[in-house]
C-alpha cells in the first residue's frame, strides 16, 4: 500500500486512514474541518487501498452490490498498516468511512496499537460483523459510530440492516463501559464523507 503523510510530523496524536481515490480527493477538506474542530497538532497517514473489497474486508463474504465479492484482507492491510504505527511515543487512532470505517472498527479488536475507532458511516451490515463482536470487547479506550439518517432507507436487503445494526453495536459499547457516541449526520451515505470523517477523528482526538 502506498502511504502519503499529512499535517505535522512531529505531532504525539497520529490518525491512520484507509483511502480509496475518492477519499484522497477531499483529503484536504477532511484535514481542514479537523483542524477547524480541534486545535490539537496531529498527522495524519492515508493508506491508499488497491482492492476496496478485499484489502478491507475480514473475511470473504458473497457480493452485497454489483458483482465484487468481498476478500479476506483486512488483516494483511492490518500488518502493514502496523508497520507504520511503531513509536510508542505516539497516540494512534484508526478511523475511515464506509468499508474503510468497518475496517477501523474490527482493528480496535485486533490490537491495542490504537487508542481510539473513528467509524464513519461504517459498513455494519458486512455479514457476520454483529455476531463476531457480541462476545468481544475492543482493546480501544474509545469508539466513535455515525451513519447518515437516510442510510437504511435502501431496498437492498442487506445493506437496509445497517440502522439496526449500529445501534446495536452502539448499545454493546456502551453496556460494555466503552467510551463511545453514535452520531447521525443528515442524508444518505454519500453526503459530505470527509467532513463526517473529520468529525469522526476530531471527536476521538478530544477522548
């Protein structure tokens, strides 16, 4: 995976993002409403992902849209990502939207290289996700959830679950003690990305 540094490199608080082409386009935008949100020096790491399905999904799973299936690469796009998080000086934080917000949200039960979960809009209708958590707890100290209000209102079976599915996940952190919030943002999942994404890891750099 290619790697691309932003903000400043001498900062104690480092946020670690999956990206697709997309997400790199309103990476600029992303980075100036964190920085309008919190005064805080941080860096930020874009990871740009080859293959979206594979290299962020935990296990394979049979395709939800189009004709794509989903891999089982998250946990090799873990390691290389882990690679680059080693300073135990610094602060972590994993965070993403969409597929890349589902893969932030299963690497806070990998591993306690992190600190914080910034799950924006996260995929949390990915098959199977619900169940493999119930009888988890994440090793981050705090896990932030959003989805837009107009997101489970889709005639696609599957991804229509995904409403129910973060307020479940919701409830599990909280009853688990996790410090977490759920935030919904106005509009489908396809509105304002790398603003909902900045406030997703502004939130967890104020934890």
């Amino acid at each position: 995976m290619r790697m691309t540094a932003y903000g400043d490199p001498e900062a104690s608080t480092v946020l670690v993002q999956m990206a697709d082409d997309h997400d790199l386009e309103g990476i600029g935008s992303e980075i100036a409403e964190i920085r309008r949100l919190t005064d805080r020096p941080f860096a930020l790491l874009a990871f740009r992902v080859e293959s979206w399905n594979h290299d962020l999904s935990p296990w394979k799973a049979p395709a939800v849209f189009g004709n794509e299936p989903f891999g089982d690469g998250a946990a090799d796009t873990l390691a290389e990502a882990l690679r680059r998080c080693a300073d135990r000086e610094k602060k972590y934080i994993i965070g993403g939207y969409s597929l890349a917000g589902l893969f932030a949200l299963w690497a806070a039960y990998q591993t306690d290289a992190f600190a914080a979960a910034a799950a924006a809009s996260p995929s949390v209708w990915f098959p199977g996700f619900a169940e493999y958590i119930t009888a988890r707890r994440p090793y981050a100290g705090s896990v932030y959830l959003s989805l837009g209000d107009r997101e489970e209102r889709t005639r696609n079976p599957v991804m229509s679950a995904v409403g129910d599915r973060i307020r479940e996940i919701h409830e599990l952190l909280r009853g688990q003690g996790v410090n977490t919030v759920l935030e919904w943002n106005p509009g489908n999942h396809f509105r304002d990305a790398d603003l909902r994404t900045a406030r997703a890891f502004a939130w967890a750099m104020r934890q």
